[in-house]
C-alpha cells in the first residue's frame, strides 16, 4: 500500500534535494520531479539565465506556479527548489498535505558545495558571510517542516534509509 502523501524535500540549494528526492523515488517505485529541473525545461533556460534575463520575481511567480501543479499529484516524490519553501501558499499545502522533510546541512558544508557554482546565481553572487545570513533565515522557515533530517555526518544511503522508515510508519496512520 503506498501512501497518499507525497513526499516533499526542501532546504537549502547544495543539501542533496535533488539526488536523495531521485534516490528515494526509484526505491519506493514512485515518480520523481525535481521543480527546478521542471521550470528550466518549460521554459527552455538554465536557472542562472531565468535569474539573469528576467529576474527572481519573474522565476518566483513561475515557480509557484509550477510547484503548484505538481503538488497536486498523488505517490510522488517532490524536490523543491532552495526558495520554494518561503512562500507562503506553497509552503501551507505542503504542510497540510505532504510528508516535508528538511534536509539540514551545517552552514560550513553548504557553503563548500555551492558558493563558487556559477549555476547557483544566489550563491554566486553572495559573500560568505551573506551566504551564513541567508542560511539562518531560511531555516526559521525550513524548521516548519513535518521531519528534520541532520545529514552533515550521514551518507546518502543513511538519509534515504531513515527517509524510507519514516515514510513505512506513516503509511499506517493514512
């Protein structure tokens, strides 16, 4: 029996969204969608260039959009963008309806994996110490989530296989 809940990765860019969200899908047999990934291929540009070309006010309104959709698919696994989780609309469906589980990562560790990425226009364009800032006020908002997951000393296999135990135990309380 699968769960009618979908389950929903968010946190900071660089925290392993996308590869545990993949991880997890192909294990339970679910399907996968990344909204970044989504939002490059409908509008046909990387990231970098929608935030380049057209703005972030211009991307966050795509993507709530297209977050929105997805959301109202059933048996999937969803990975958010690093920002999605802040606006409010997209962030109380996904409190309301979906398994959110955060995956935490020490500011030093984030900022080794994605401060000298040009395909992370946030980052790349951020100081250190404005990088340390935006992760404190992100995880006010990351903490709201359903699970938190501390991953900075796990593998990949750890945190899918903790993932996975919370998602079997939930299945019984649909």
């Amino acid at each position: 029996m699968k769960s009618k809940k979908n389950i929903v990765f968010l946190g900071m860019m660089g925290s392993g969204k996308s590869s545990i969200g993949y991880l997890v899908s192909k294990k339970l047999n679910l399907d996968f969608f990344d909204i970044d990934q989504q939002i490059e291929k409908e509008l046909k540009m990387k990231i970098s260039e929608i935030f380049n070309t057209k703005g972030e006010k211009y991307f966050r309104v795509f993507e709530e959009k297209v977050s929105l959709d997805i959301l109202k698919k059933k048996n999937s696994v969803i990975s958010l963008g690093g920002g999605t989780f802040l606006n409010k609309n997209i962030r109380k469906i996904i409190l309301k309806d979906h398994l959110s589980f955060w995956l935490k990562l020490s500011a030093h560790k984030l900022i080794s994996r994605i401060k000298y990425n040009p395909k992370r226009p946030i980052a790349f364009n951020s100081t250190k110490e404005d990088l340390v800032q935006l992760i404190k006020n992100r995880s006010k908002i990351y903490s709201k989530a359903l699970y938190k997951m501390d991953c900075d000393n796990l593998s990949k296999k750890e945190i899918v296989s903790d993932i996975l135990n919370i998602y079997e135990r939930n299945k019984t309380n649909n």
